[in-house]
C-alpha cells in the first residue's frame, strides 16, 4: 500500500538578541580577529544581525566598549552581595571585597581586557572606554563614606567623600595597572597589592600611623626593583 510522505518543517532556534548576547559578540570577534570591527556593517553582517538591531543597544563601538566594563562592575556588585555578611562590613572591607570580586571578572576575561587597554599606543585613547565605570567606582566610594560619615558625630572626624571617591579612582587605575603588568601565579600580587593599597588609603584619611603607608611603599619598591 501506498503512502504518502510527509515532509515536517523545523523551526531554526533563535537566540533572542540582548545587550548581553551583542556583548558577547563583540568580545568573540574582537579576540578571534585580534582586531576591533572596522565597521557596524561588516559586525553584524558577520554576526547575523540588522544594523537596527545593534543600535538598538548601542549608538557605537565606542558606547559598546564603555558598556563592558560598566558590566565588568555590575556583575561584581552583584555578585559581591550574594554574600548576606558583606552587608556588615566596614567601609575597608567592603572596598576590598570589591576590588578582589573585580579583579577576579576581570582575570575571567583577561584577554580581552589585555587587547582593549593595549590596543592604541596613546594611553588617554585607551583610557576613554573607562569613563563609565569611573563614575560607577567614584559612586561606589562615595557611597561607603557617605555611611561612615552618618555615624560620626564629630565633623572634624567625618571623611572628604569627593577626595575619598576620586582617590579610589585613582586607586582603580594603579591597581589595573599593577594586574596587568603582574605575572605571578593566580596574581597573587595584585591580591597583595589590593590589600596593602586599601589599607593605606583608609589609614592615610584616617590620619593613623605611617607604618602601612612604609610598608605599601616598601612593597611597591621591591616589585620594582626584582
């Protein structure tokens, strides 16, 4: 007996497209290329995706860079207070569960990190996709004086949350710098370095002794000079 044959279509599966997924893209080709896409044209044609479906996240390459590292701080965040016990924490460590949760995303995607910092020769050039997540880390810092200050009374005791917040920028900078010239194993200078440079932060505005500010500067001395 005769039978007649079916034919079945099959829906292709789509991946839903998001700001994630276009992140995630551009982090791929960026390292496979070893070069940044030369036009949003050739990036989603490549990618299989509309040009309006790109700028429906991001008006460039350029906001699309600064967006990664604002995610690089978010997901810290996020995953910083996934601990309940954080939130108990004095401002100094806090800061320092910060910086080891940040420097940890940011050795996950080492490669990346690496290219886009190195990638132009004039430092100020690499340095603009930082402007977010300046201000993230300047609003985090701010925030953790700003708490510590409510519970001093005495004015003359309460932190500068502008110099405090501004210094910890500057101390994001050294930091990232230190990480990527670090080549111990796991980094676990740069964890040295994050502890020694947040306890003297604090202790320098706290007007404690000098005895960890000589001994960060003791520190920063023998990297250099082994």
């Amino acid at each position: 007996m005769a039978t007649t044959k079916k034919t079945t279509t099959t829906k292709k599966s789509t991946v839903k497209l998001t700001k994630e997924r276009v992140i995630t893209l551009y982090m791929d080709y960026v390292l496979e290329n070893e070069t940044t896409p030369k036009t949003v044209y050739k990036f989603c044609k490549e990618n299989k995706m509309t040009e309006e479906e790109f700028y429906q996240f991001f008006g460039s390459f350029e906001g699309l860079q600064e967006e990664i590292w604002t995610t690089f701080y978010q997901k810290s965040v996020d995953l910083m207070h996934k601990s309940p016990e954080v939130e108990q924490f004095e401002s100094r460590e806090k800061l320092l569960t910060f910086y080891f949760t940040f420097f940890e995303m940011l050795t996950a995607n080492r490669s990346y990190v690496l290219f886009t910092l190195k990638e132009h020769r004039e430092p100020l050039k690499s340095l603009s996709q930082l402007k977010g997540l300046r201000k993230k880390v300047v609003g985090f810092a701010k925030g953790l004086i700003e708490d510590d200050n409510k519970e001093k009374n005495v004015k003359l005791l309460q932190r500068n949350e502008r110099i405090f917040s501004e210094a910890a920028w500057l101390q994001t900078l050294f930091l990232l710098k230190f990480w990527m010239d670090d080549n111990s194993p796991q980094f676990e200078k740069t964890d040295v370095a994050i502890e020694k440079s947040v306890n003297t932060v604090f202790d320098v505005f706290d007007n404690t002794p000098l005895e960890r500010v000589l001994d960060f500067g003791k520190f920063l001395f023998k990297e250099k000079m082994a």
